[in-house]
C-alpha cells in the first residue's frame, strides 16, 4: 500500500524525489503520513480536495479488500 500512494503521489508532483511516505501503524488502521515539497502540496489535494480524496477513496476500496483500514494525511 505504500508503494501505491507513493506512486501516486510522484506522478502528479513536480518534485518526485522530495515525496516521502511512512506507515504508521496501529491495531485496526494503518495512516499513511505523506510529505511532498510545498510546492506540490495544491497538485495533491486538488481542486476542492478531489484529488487527495480520490486517492482515499481508492485506499478504502483496498482496505474492504483486506479487512483494514488505511488513512492518508499529508504533513507539512
């Protein structure tokens, strides 16, 4: 899961080499803590936030799929 948001997240920032994703995770739920450079921060929320949360809506149809739940939050 990892490698997919990470994947996702490069291509659509400008500076590929600066996203960093770490999992954190606890019983029921693993959180995805996604880092890009500032200046692609509006790349991945988008538009009114369709963006960031399509890809949340493509993490929770994994998550149906493997009986866990995953969130994904991008850190300063």
């Amino acid at each position: 899961m990892k490698e997919l948001v990470e994947v996702i997240a490069k291509a659509l920032a400008d500076y590929p080499n600066r996203v960093h994703v770490r999992p954190v995770e606890a019983e029921y739920v693993t959180v995805f803590e996604l880092r890009v450079d500032p200046d692609d921060i509006r790349r991945i929320i988008g538009r009114q936030g369709r963006t960031i949360n399509a890809i949340r809506t493509i993490l929770n149809a994994v998550g149906v799929k493997l009986h866990r739940r995953f969130a994904l939050e991008i850190l300063d």
